[in-house]
C-alpha cells in the first residue's frame, strides 16, 4: 500500500481503465474490505494454521506478479497483488497480533509493535531506490522468498495456541516448556512459578477484585 502507484505506475499503461490511479483504488478497496474478515478467521481457524497457509500462498502471489511484470500481463498482475492483500489481511496480519498478544508478556508485545514499525520504517527508506535498482519483477521475487522463509520459520518455531487456556497459551514459550528455551541454574518452570489459582479464575472469567 506504502508505494501501490509508484509500483503499478512501473508496469501498466498510464491510460485506459486499467491504469496505475485506478489500480491504487482497487488495491485500497481490496485492502480495507477484506481487513473486516480478519476478524472472523482469528477467531474461527487455528492460529498456526493461517499463518503456514498465508506465508506459502502470499508466496505464491509474489512470484506469480513478478512473472506477470516480465511477461507484462498486466491485468494478472494486478489480480494477483489484490489477491496477496486479501490473503494478508485475512490470515497473516489479524493472527500475528492474536499470537503474540496471547502467548507474551507486556514487555514482549511491545517489542514486537517496535519491531514492526521498523519494518515499516526501513521499507519506505529503501523501497523507491531498490525499485530503481533491481526492478520491480525482482523486488516481488525477494519478497516471494522472504514469505518462503516466514512459512519455514512458523512450522518449525511456532507452536498453536488456538483453544488453549490462558495459562497454557502463557507457557507456550517459557522457559522449560516445550518451545522455550532450557532452563538456566536455579530458574523455576511455569507450573512453580505461575499461581494455578489466579489462572483459574481468569479461564472462568472472573474479575478481577474476586481474586
């Protein structure tokens, strides 16, 4: 979205309906409308299970625009930009804010929104010049790789969180526990450290002055 008509300016005609303008309009409206079906997909479809469907196909999106650009196809590369926005906006981007909100702490979340907004940060310094530079067809086949690479990561590293409890999602990645790291001299597993009675109350949706 960061740089739409900049990049559809590169591969469709500056006339005709299918022009870059009208592409950013679509791309937007794509964008924003599919975003409200975020909500339904987190919260019926397993968290792990989204993301390793989104990583490969988004994947799949990027080569095939690249391959569009080379061939000038340009309506299937904008169908297909449009169809990466809706597999995004309905998987990946709703689900990563569910996980890491359900499975770290306070301090974790936070790193991870500072982490994303420098994402975003060096994207919109180095998009325009790499565009200039290797081209746009090559820029969406980087792209392809590092969504190969984010699929890899979850299947291996990220474990599922959906229907658990809120102690169980907690433990996920503690210390100890089957994704976390080994215990270090003199630290405590979860079940020692955690209090099992406050995390009853919390799975029964008690407030929190009863406890």
């Amino acid at each position: 979205m960061l740089y739409s008509n900049i990049i559809l300016g590169l591969i469709l005609p500056p006339n005709g309906v299918i022009n870059p303008r009208n592409g950013t309009y679509l791309i937007s409206f794509v964008n924003s409308s599919t975003a409200l079906l975020g909500c339904w997909t987190s919260a019926r479809y397993g968290r792990r299970y989204l993301l390793l469907l989104s990583f490969f196909t988004m994947s799949i999106c990027h080569f095939i625009v690249a391959f569009s650009i080379v061939k000038e196809y340009n309506v299937a590369c904008l169908i297909f930009i449009c169809l990466f926005l809706a597999i995004y906006q309905t998987a990946s981007a709703p689900v990563t804010w569910c996980y890491v909100a359900e499975t770290t702490t306070d301090v974790g979340l936070g790193v991870a929104i500072q982490s994303l907004h420098t994402v975003v940060l060096i994207e919109t310094l180095t998009s325009v010049p790499l565009i200039d530079a290797f081209g746009a067809q090559n820029i969406f086949y980087i792209f392809g790789a590092a969504c190969i690479g984010g699929g890899i990561f979850v299947y291996f590293f990220v474990a599922e969180s959906f229907g658990l409890s809120e102690k169980e999602k907690k433990c996920l990645y503690y210390p100890g526990e089957q994704y976390g790291r080994k215990l270090l001299p003199g630290e405590d597993t979860f079940a020692q450290f955690s209090s099992p009675v406050m995390y009853e109350k919390v799975d029964d949706e008690r407030t929190y002055a009863s406890y």
